[in-house]
C-alpha cells in the first residue's frame, strides 16, 4: 500500500483481541515490538517470534508515537502471503519469494477482522486446506491439505498422536504457516498433505497489554487477554496470554476452554534463551454421528438441530507443554540451535463410534454405539540444529544440519458399548439417559483396546537453501529416519490380527522397525521482478503409529512423493501478489478406515492427487483490500487389495473444489476515518463419507459479513456469519455429516495499551 493506505490502515482493527472484559481479570499477555514510519527502516522487531524474521518485517506505520505489534492494526507486514516475510517452518529464515514450494502465512490480525478465535477458523485463507478427513470425531481439529492428510505443529513441534483430539485456539498466536505437501525432510514422520505450524508470539522488553471479549450466538463468550515486558533483570521479559471461553453451543454443542502461556525470553551474551508453558484445560461435547445418512444424504427431513448422537457425550482434556529453547549465535557463520518439548495430554471421552453399521433401517436408526475411551500421552522431542551461513565463490549457502530425537508413550484404554435403537429417524430422540444399563464390550464387534505403545524416533538431517544469485535460488534436503514402534496389547481382543496376520495377544509385543530416508529439492528464478517460477519433488515418509489405527497392528510407514510446479507474481510494487501451484501428489500404505462384518476395520490402500490451485492478496486501492483462493483437485483411490471395489473412488473428505473470498474497505464517517466493513464467501464442493463412496454431503456456499471501527488503541467489530442462513454440512463422517452453524453474530471489543 501506500503512505496514504497506510495511515488509513493505522487505525484498522484487528487487533489486539483484547478482551477489555477479561482485562479486569488481569490476565493476558502479548507481544509487542514498536511500529515504525514507513519511511524509516525498521530494526529487529523485539515482538518477532523468529528472530530470523527481523530484517524482513516491512514497515508499519506510526499511532501516536507507538503501536504495540501483534494485536493492534492490520498494516501491510501482516499480509497473507507478503513475499519479504521469513517462514519460522523453513528453519532457514528464508523469504517466501525465495522458496520453491506452495507456502502460505496467515497472520492473526486477519483471523480476528474475521471474527474467527480457534485454528480452524483460519483455514479458510489458504488455499488447498478443508476441514475433515480420517478420523474427525466431530470435536477437534483435523484437516486435510491437497486432499490428503496434515500434521499440525506448535513453534515446530508436532502435536503428538494427531488422531486423538486436539483442538486449538489463538491463544497468544502470532500467525500460522502452512507448508503444502511432504515436509517430513525437515519435520520427520509427517502425513503427505502439509504442515501446519502455529507460531506464537515472543516476549516484548517493552511494557504493554491489551485483551479483547467477543460474545454472540449460542451463549458464546471468548476472552483473550495478554500483557508483556521487562522483568528488570537486564536482557530477560516476559509474556503472558490467557484465553477463557465457554458457549452453549451450536446444536447444544456445548464446550468451556480455559488457557494460559506464560514466556520468558533472556538475551545472555551470544545466547537467546526462551522458555514457554502452555497449559490447557478443555472440555467439548463431541458429535461423532452428526445427522445420519439415508439414501446416500444426510436426512433432510429433520431440523439442522436434530440430535442423533448421545446426549451426555462428553470430550475432557488436559494438556501441559513447557518448551525451552537456545539459539546461540557462535559466529556470524554458525548459530546453534537446541530446543526442546515435554508434552503431557489426558483424554477422557465418551463418545459415538464411527461406521457405517450406523444407518436408518424401516425408519428407525440401528446399528449405534458408545465407546468409553481413556488415553494417556506423553512424549519427549529434542532438536540439535547447527545452521551455517557461508559462501562457496560467489554461491550462498544457509545449510540447517540437525540430529533429532523423540520418544512417543501412549496408552489407550478403550470398551464399546450397544445402544438402544432410535424409534423415529425422522423425529430422533436418543433413548439413553445416563451409562446405568449399558454394557461395554470388547470383542470384534465392539471396537476396543487396552494398549501400550512406545515409539522412538532418531534422526539425522540436512537442508541448503542455496543463493545462485539473486535471481536462481535452489533448495535441498535429505533426512535419515530410524524408527523403532512398538505395540503391547494388556488384554487379547477375539479377532485381533497383527500386520503380519498374527492374533494380538496380550503382554505379546508387536514391534516394527524402519529406515525411511526422506528427501526433497526445488528450484526458482526470478525471471522478471514480479514473475518467478518454481519446480520442486519430494519424497516422504509416515509411521503409522498411533492410537486409532491398531485393530491390526503396527503398519508399515506410510510414504509419498509429490511433484509440484508454480509461479509466483509480484505485481504493481507487491500491490497484487498472486501464487500458483500444479500438483501431483501419490501416497502408499495408507491407513484408511472402513467397516467390515459390522466392525470398524483399517485397511492399507494408495492414493493419488492431482490438481491446482491458485492465491491472491490484493490492494486494489488504498482502501480496498482482498484476498481469494481457488484449488481444484483429484484424489482417488489406486490400489486397495482389501476391497478392489473402491478403486477408482476418492478419498474420505477430499473435494474437487475449495474456493474462499475475503475483502474489506476502509472508510471515514464525517471525516472520522477508522470504519471498515468486510464480506467473504466460502465454497467447498461435494465430498464423501470413506472410500466407499456410498454416502456424501452436498457441496455449500456460505457468505460472512463484518463492520467495525478502530481507534488507534481500541476498537469494536461485528462479524455475522452464515448470512443466508443456509443448512450445510462441513465434515462428512462415517455414520454422519457435521452440521455447519446456522446464522450467527458476534461482537468483538478489543484494546492495547
């Protein structure tokens, strides 16, 4: 933008969520780093969760002397997809017009102007991602990239076990990094579709705070608050962020979040030292079921309220993960990076199982289930990453050498019960009231399992980002993997097969070790200033290790190889940045669950997917502000020997069309510049409910709007979502389809100080 569009930006909102009514609690903390004019050059942002990042912060803007970072304004820095930003995820601070591979960043401020608290939320701004897949238990996130799986990650460390419940919210989160295709090269054992990185913001040696309240529909209240500075010891500050949230629920979906992520950071000589403790406690009502198929839909002649799960289902959790971190810059030639993550998560559930068996049969609904489920995960992960930054002539080199070890305990304890049939499909009423009268089973008609699991994860890796010259960048990476998994059922399960077509007996370890070597290369020249392709292969690996896919053991890891070519544009001064991508993504030994005899089953099938897709973020004026993606793909099954049948059919939750439009316009009202309204359109098209490909949910259009107004430290906004009130369906499960909210509204009232 320019100066002018700036300054009209300066008193744009997006801000700061913070929650003026959560600040009376005194809780809340955020990062700050000063904004500067747009004619000065910035220094190192002191807010900037990747010091990395420093020298590519573009200008802001200047409010009344200072605008804390992070929550305040939208300004041009905090673009979706600003080609000078440094992508924490890249692990070689490398800008996002020098990478040769799909890369999006979508920053906070962007999530709140659209009203959103949680990741999923946020989705919608990149291309190639929707919410659903494999395992989408109706009460935690789960997405899928390309058609195909992804893994989340939180400032580069994985979430763990990702098929077992995690649901994330913007507690203190800067922005989010979405890597599109195989990176396990650099993360290691890694599903084919993505990465998606969560990077929080760092402590600010500058005192300031600020929190927002957003309230609306269903009883939903968020608040999220934070504060940040000096501790008085010279180089050490620190951060606090703390959400609180409740709501009644869309459907009577009822949930309650509580959070809090105190940080330190401590520049001690030629070591900067951060620690964080991310403490969670959260609680969901999970809606496995959703509303029931019949005729290969779900039912249309009931209310988008109608309830067919069981109504004292309940999802409890509780997470604890203190991470700490030492970059120590040695030279201007080496920096050393140790970091390291102890992550505890409980999960108590009681919840619908998932299948097919699950069905309307003369009218009534048959075939359901509840299963009692008790998890316990813990899990170690420490990186050594030298980085070396040298020349080689007149070539340069930043090359990330790293060893990597992780240890992955979990147990499981899990029984189904029967439940009683729904008399009426059409007017349902669950008959059970409590879990007095039901029996919970373990045989091979009632999933469950009582299991220890142990991975250990050791790992060798390399990745140079190569400077040929200004214009030709290249980049490659290769990475060494041993894994060592094991399985020890403490109860054998009637039916109970192994991989290797063994029965699972109990105290009898199931072990598997593997070597993957995982690998990746790409290329980019810069043919005119604002054209740029790239091309870039890599190839991947996935354990399949984890807590829903042991009905038959330890599988063989899971691997992937895709091709991927683009271009990139800079148009009109970076005013117009458009990014384009064809895809060709193939994966083997894929875990897919289907149901067999009446049972939920894994079978181990191959995919293929095929597309493209497209990203724009515009200024088309000083004011006028959008940002759109389209993605077109074909996901199919290659290859099941289980059941040649679905061969030829697409995967669980993969659409052949994702489209999503967000602008906003900033205007003055009686020369009082600061108001701003903004409309979005989401498109998702048909998808199906698993590799049979006998039930699907329809495609959907929805429409948002927002208005606000923002003052230089304040601000206030109204988001309504779903403006036509349409019934749509955002997930397809197994037995069922996830509804979408109805029309909804929320006010949003945020400061920073």
């Amino acid at each position: 933008m320019r100066k002018a569009a700036l300054a009209a930006l300066a008193t744009r909102r997006i801000g700061l969520e913070v929650r003026v009514a959560a600040m009376c609690t005194g809780l809340a903390f955020a990062q700050a780093g000063w904004a500067q004019s747009q004619d000065q050059q910035p220094p190192a942002a002191p807010g900037s969760s990747n010091p990395a990042m420093a020298d590519a912060t573009l200008p802001a803007i200047r409010v009344e002397g200072t605008v804390p970072t992070g929550y305040g304004p939208l300004v041009e820095s905090d673009r979706v997809n600003d080609p000078q930003q440094r992508v924490a995820a890249s692990k070689t601070g490398t800008k996002l017009e020098d990478l040769p591979a799909s890369v999006q960043v979508i920053p906070r401020q962007l999530v709140s102007e659209q009203g959103g608290t949680m990741l999923r939320d946020a989705i919608t701004n990149a291309s190639g991602v929707n919410q659903g897949g494999q395992d989408s238990k109706g009460y935690y996130d789960h997405f899928l990239i390309r058609g195909l799986n992804a893994q989340i990650y939180e400032d580069g460390f994985s979430d763990g076990d990702e098929l077992s419940g995690i649901s994330h919210s913007l507690n203190g989160v800067e922005r989010i990094e979405i890597l599109e295709g195989p990176g396990s090269a650099l993360f290691g054992s890694g599903p084919p579709g993505g990465t998606i990185n969560i990077v929080h913001y760092e402590p600010s040696p500058d005192f300031h705070y600020g929190g927002s309240v957003q309230a609306g529909s269903f009883g939903t209240v968020t608040n999220s608050d934070y504060i940040t500075g000096p501790t008085g010891i010279a180089g050490l500050n620190y951060r606090v962020d703390a959400t609180f949230a409740r709501s009644d629920g869309f459907r009577d979906l009822s949930s309650r979040d509580s959070e809090i992520r105190p940080s330190l950071q401590w520049e001690l000589g030629k070591h900067t030292i951060d620690f964080s403790l991310d403490l969670r406690d959260t609680h969901e009502t999970p809606d496995s079921y959703g509303i029931i198929y019949f005729n290969g839909s779900p039912l249309g002649d009931v209310s988008r309220d109608a309830k067919f799960s069981t109504p004292f289902a309940f999802a409890k959790e509780t997470y604890v993960r203190p991470t700490l971190s030492d970059k120590w810059k040695v030279s201007d030639v080496l920096t050393i990076n140790n970091r390291f993550s102890y992550l505890h998560r409980s999960l108590d559930v009681l919840t619908n199982g998932d299948s097919t068996s699950t069905m309307v049969s003369d009218g009534e609904v048959v075939g359901r289930q509840l299963r009692e489920q008790d998890d316990s995960d813990n899990s170690f992960d420490y990186q050594l990453e030298p980085v070396w930054k040298f020349a080689t002539g007149s070539v340069g080199h930043t090359l990330v050498t790293g060893f990597e070890y992780q240890h992955l305990l979990i147990d499981t304890e899990r029984a189904t019960a029967d439940l009683p049939n729904i008399p009426d499909a059409f007017a349902p009423v669950p008959p059970e009231t409590s879990v007095a009268g039901l029996t919970f089973l373990c045989d091979a008609k009632h999933s469950c399992d009582n299991d220890h699991l142990v991975a250990n994860y050791y790992s060798l890796y390399a990745t140079d980002q190569i400077d040929v010259t200004d214009k030709f960048k290249l980049r490659a990476g290769i990475r060494q993997d041993w894994w060592d998994t094991s399985l020890t059922p403490s109860i054998s399960v009637p039916g109970r097969f192994g991989t290797d077509g063994q029965p699972l007996l109990a105290g009898v370890t199931d072990t598997r070790n593997d070597a993957p070597v995982s690998w990746n290369i790409g290329a980019l020249y810069k043919v005119l200033p604002w054209l740029t392709p790239y091309f870039g292969i890599s190839k991947s690996h996935f354990a399949n290790f984890n807590s829903e896919n042991t009905q038959n053991g330890i599988g063989a890891p899971e691997s992937a190889l895709q091709y991927e070519a683009g271009i990139k544009f800079g148009l009109f001064d970076d005013k117009f940045i458009i990014n384009t991508a064809l895809f060709d993504v193939t994966r083997d030994n894929v875990a897919a669950l289907t149901t067999i005899n009446g049972a939920e089953s894994v079978v181990f099938d191959s995919q293929r997917t095929k597309g493209a897709e497209a990203s724009i973020d515009a200024s088309l004026t000083n004011q006028w502000h959008v940002i759109a993606n389209f993605t077109a793909q074909d996901a199919v099954i290659t290859d099941n020997p289980q059941g040649i049948t679905s061969e030829g059919h697409h995967p669980q939750g993969a659409p052949a069309y994702i489209a999503n439009l967000w602008t906003t316009y900033d205007f003055s009202i009686d020369g009082i510049p600061g108001f701003h309204v903004g409309a979005g359109v989401n498109y998702v098209a048909k998808t199906y409910s698993d590799i049979t490909n006998v039930n699907s949910i329809p495609s959907y259009v929805i429409a948002n709007a927002a208005f606000g107004y923002d003052a230089p430290r304040w601000g206030i906004d109204l988001n309504v979502h779903n403006l036509t009130d349409r019934r749509y369906f955002v997930a397809a499960n197994a037995a069922g389809a996830f509804v979408g909210e109805s029309l909804s509204a929320f006010v949003n009232i945020h400061a920073n100080f």
